[in-house]
C-alpha cells in the first residue's frame, strides 16, 4: 500500500490518496494526512470519527478488517 497526499486548491483541503487506485479521502490539514497515512500503515484503526470514515474511502473491505484496535489517545489535527 502506497499513499501520498497534496493540496487541492479547488476545494480548498488537503487530500490523501492512494497511488495506483481511484481512491481517496479530503482532510482539514497536512497534519492529518500524515498522521492518517501513519496509522494505517501501522495497521491501527483510529478512533477519530473522521479518520475512520477516510479509512473506510481509501481501504477495501478486506483490508479495513485487518486493522487493529489504536489506544485512546487524542490527535489534534485540525490544528495547523
């Protein structure tokens, strides 16, 4: 799994995408790019709703499965 994310001036956000597939998900900040993009190549399933929506865009079925439970901890990465 390759990702890579860029600025979209069209929409105004940042957008992680997934190299080689049609699939990708916007986000706030380029914090949250990389951080998203960490965690699932970690193999843990963030407990941000909106991570978990993106994970859900950029994974198939069978991958999303294989994602382990992250602990509790807060990211804030809306802050820029």
């Amino acid at each position: 799994m390759t990702f890579g994310h860029k600025w979209d001036p069209k929409t105004k956000s940042w957008v992680v995408f997934r190299v080689g597939k049609d699939k990708h998900a916007h986000l706030g900040s380029e914090k949250g790019c990389l951080l998203l993009i960490k965690l699932i190549k970690q193999g843990k399933l963030p407990r941000s709703q909106d991570f978990i929506e993106c994970c859900e865009r950029l994974l198939s079925a069978e991958e999303y499965a294989h994602l382990g439970k992250s602990k509790g901890r807060y990211y804030n990465y809306k802050r820029r």
